[in-house]
C-alpha cells in the first residue's frame, strides 16, 4: 500500500501536460545512459518524446486507479 502524502503531485497537478511532460523526462532520463540516443530530455528525438508521454500518461492512470 502506498503512503499517503498531503501533496501529491499526480494528485494535485493543475498542468495536466506539465505534469505529463515531468514524468516522461524522469522515466527518459533513468533509461537514456548508453544507448544510441543518450540525448537530455531537452534535445530528444520527436519520436522517443511521443514514446515516452505515452509511457508516462500510462503511469499516471495507473497511479490515480491506486488512490481510488
């Protein structure tokens, strides 16, 4: 079970694309060291930035379906 915190970002976020946009960087920066695009968040591709707001909005769903 997951802690309960009195502010939750994901909970509490008025930017739903801001909030979407934090999260996808976190997740591309803990995978990028390495691989072919070792690029910041910043300079990322098109493609790997759709990739992993994609990934992000799902992560954030899932969150939200815990604190229900």
């Amino acid at each position: 079970m997951m802690a309960q915190h009195a502010r939750c970002r994901i909970c509490t976020s008025n930017d739903e694309d801001a909030l979407v946009d934090h999260i996808a960087g976190a997740i591309w920066e803990s995978r990028r060291h390495g691989s072919l695009d070792d690029q910041p968040w910043s300079a990322v591709h098109p493609y790997w930035r759709t990739i992993m707001r994609e990934m992000a909005e799902t992560a954030i769903a899932a969150a939200r379906r815990l604190q229900a």
